[in-house]
C-alpha cells in the first residue's frame, strides 16, 4: 500500500495532501468498488465488539452475510451479463414473514434471526438465490427446475464464498432435496457436468435469463419447460464430447432459445481465420440469437479468437461482443479428463432476438 501510495504521490495525484489522507482515499475507492469486502471487514471488528456489547452480535452477523452474499454475486455477474442487486439484510420479528423489498439498485433481505451465524448465512444466500435469481424466468420454468436451480446455484455461491456455510446447506437443504425428487437430483447431475467445463453461468443461467425477457401472448408453459429441458441435454452432450468430436452438435435450435458453441481453435489450425469465421457466420445466418466462442486461454489463442471474432463483425455490423470471460474448466482428451483454462466471447445477435410471441409467431 506505502508503495502504491508512492506511485500516486510521484504522478501528481493527490499532490499537496498527506499520506494518511491519501491512504483513507485509497481504503475509501476500494471498498466503493468492492461493498462486499467493506461488509466482511466491518464484521470482523463489530464479532470483536460483541465481547463486551452483546447487541453488536446482530450487527455482525448482518454485515457478515452482506459481506459473503455481495462478494460472490459480484463474482457470478463476471460470467454473465446479469447485473445483480446490492444486498442489505434487515432483521423482522418472529413472527413477520420473511420477504424481499425491492428498491433502486438494491434488494433488501427481510428475514428472522436464527440465533446461529452458520444458519442465518446459509438462509439469507438460498433465500436470495430462490427469489432474485432467473426471477422473470421462472415463470417459464417448472417446480423441478426452479428447485434445482435454485440448489445448484446457491452451492456454487458457498462453495466460493463460504465453506463452514457450505456444509450446513448440504445437510439443511441439498441432500434431503435431492432425496425428495429423482428429476431435482437428476437435473444436479447434469448441472454438474455442465459445470465440469464451467460453463453453467455463462452460458446456461444466460440463456435462461434471456428466455425471461420474453413474453407469450399465447400460454406455452409445457411447451418452454421442455424445451428448457432440450437446452440442458446440449449443453451436458456438449460438456461430454472428446476434444476433435465433430459429431456431438454445438448448435441449439429451439422455438424460443436458439444458441450455438463454436470451438476456436487447435494448435493445427491457428492461424486458419477463414474456416473458423465460416462457423460462426453460420450460425448468425440462422438467426441464432446468441454465439458463445469458446477455446483455450493461453494468451496466442486469445489472439487468435479476437481476431476470428472481429473478422466476423467486420461482416455484422449489427452483432456485438457482449462479454469476454476467462474460467476454468476440463476437457476429455482419449477418455482422460484435464484440468484447463478457457476463453469465452459471447456475441449478441440483436437482430435474432424476439421479445414477443403470438401464435402466429410459434408456428413459423
């Protein structure tokens, strides 16, 4: 920090002011930019606090979850183009019901205190997770997807923030779901494949958050739960193919979510733009609505899938890079899995998308 202080200092920043004013001005820019760390260090100091202030117990454990639950939704926003809200927990009275309010930029976290820390993180994360997110989507979605989407998001939510809360979740809520419905811990199962290759937020809750901005004049509940369904066999298909398969499709053609995965590129093909190009091009002359270009991190690839990208938007100039994201993931390699690290860019084809859907519009 003194040396970042330094480098301010010597640039002219701040010129004329002292150290700790700098110093305050540097603690004040990264909380701004990271809420969740301001709420982890103010818990840290009010748990001390509770020693000799008991009520400071209730603080703690509010400015604890805030601190957990904004750290790791800022991490999953990274993987997709959602933008969740702030965070704020506000403790009822036992017997108010719990709920979720609503306000610019923010949601606030109406709940009871369950006397213990573990629980009342546990609580407030899926409570979150079940109400915020895919909200709009869920109106497509049937009772087994909601519920195991809901499951499998909020692990992955613990599973980066908070690990002791981890292990309350699976015993309060994962495993005797899953042992309540064969179809909630069948769709975990494939989640979890989806997941092997780390593409569950970037691409599936992608293309389920897309799927809520549309609207159905016509009531087509059956019809979108299968098709959500056909949407989760792909991406698992995808998930298991061996790296070299052109057999496995990469292309999803529903009547309401049409997406593809286009694979750029392999060591004996790099430096080939034009047959990489050709696929992707493909895919937009099919109306697809989003193209997600995915293929190995290391820094000559990425060179190489920008520039196949930007000779695709030099083509359309209506399709726009709507996300790049770097993730870890495994591929299958002659029955071997290994462990690797992935490029995505996520082009939007606005020109594909439909908001609105008659009759008319489902039978074309």
């Amino acid at each position: 920090m003194t040396e970042f202080i330094n480098t301010i200092t010597s640039l002219g920043f701040l010129a004329g002011f002292s150290a700790s004013t700098i110093l305050f001005v540097c603690f004040a820019v990264f909380f701004y930019l990271t809420p969740g760390k301001f709420d982890q260090w103010t818990s840290k100091f009010l748990w001390l606090l509770s020693h000799i202030w008991k009520r400071a117990q209730y603080y703690a454990v509010k400015s604890q979850i805030q601190g957990d639950v904004n750290s790791s939704i800022r991490e999953l926003e990274k993987g997709t183009t959602l933008k969740f809200p702030k965070i704020s927990i506000e403790w009822t009275a036992k017997n108010d019901v719990e709920d979720i309010v609503w306000e610019q930029g923010e949601a606030i976290i109406l709940m009871r205190d369950r006397k213990y820390k573990i629980k009342n993180v546990v609580h407030a994360v899926h409570f979150f997770t079940s109400s915020a997110l895919l909200r709009r989507s869920k109106n497509h979605l049937s009772q087994n997807q909601k519920q195991s989407l809901d499951l499998f998001a909020t692990f992955k939510i613990l599973q980066r923030s908070n690990v002791s809360a981890l292990d309350q979740f699976m015993n309060d809520y994962f495993s005797p779901s899953i042992e309540r419905s064969e179809q909630v811990k069948e769709f975990i199962g494939k989640y979890t494949n989806i997941e092997k290759i780390g593409v569950f937020f970037p691409i599936l809750i992608q293309e389920l958050s897309c799927l809520g901005g549309k609207v159905f004049l016509n009531k087509r509940n059956r019809e979108v739960v299968e098709e959500v369904n056909g949407l989760v066999n792909f991406l698992e298909d995808f998930s298991q193919r061996e790296v070299g398969d052109d057999q496995t499709t990469d292309t999803f053609l529903g009547r309401y979510t049409r997406c593809a995965i286009k694979i750029v590129a392999s060591k004996w093909t790099r430096g080939r733009i034009i047959p990489h190009k050709a696929r992707i091009v493909d895919a937009l002359k099919k109306q697809l609505e989003n193209v997600y270009v995915i293929g190995n991190s290391d820094k000559e690839n990425r060179d190489f899938m920008n520039d196949v990208v930007d000779s695709v938007l030099d083509e359309f100039e209506n399709v726009r890079i709507e996300k790049t994201y770097r993730f870890s993931g495994k591929i299958n390699i002659q029955g071997e899995t290994r462990n690797v690290k992935t490029y995505l860019i996520h082009l939007r084809n606005p020109e594909a998308v439909r908001y609105i859907y008659e009759e008319k519009d489902i039978e074309l």
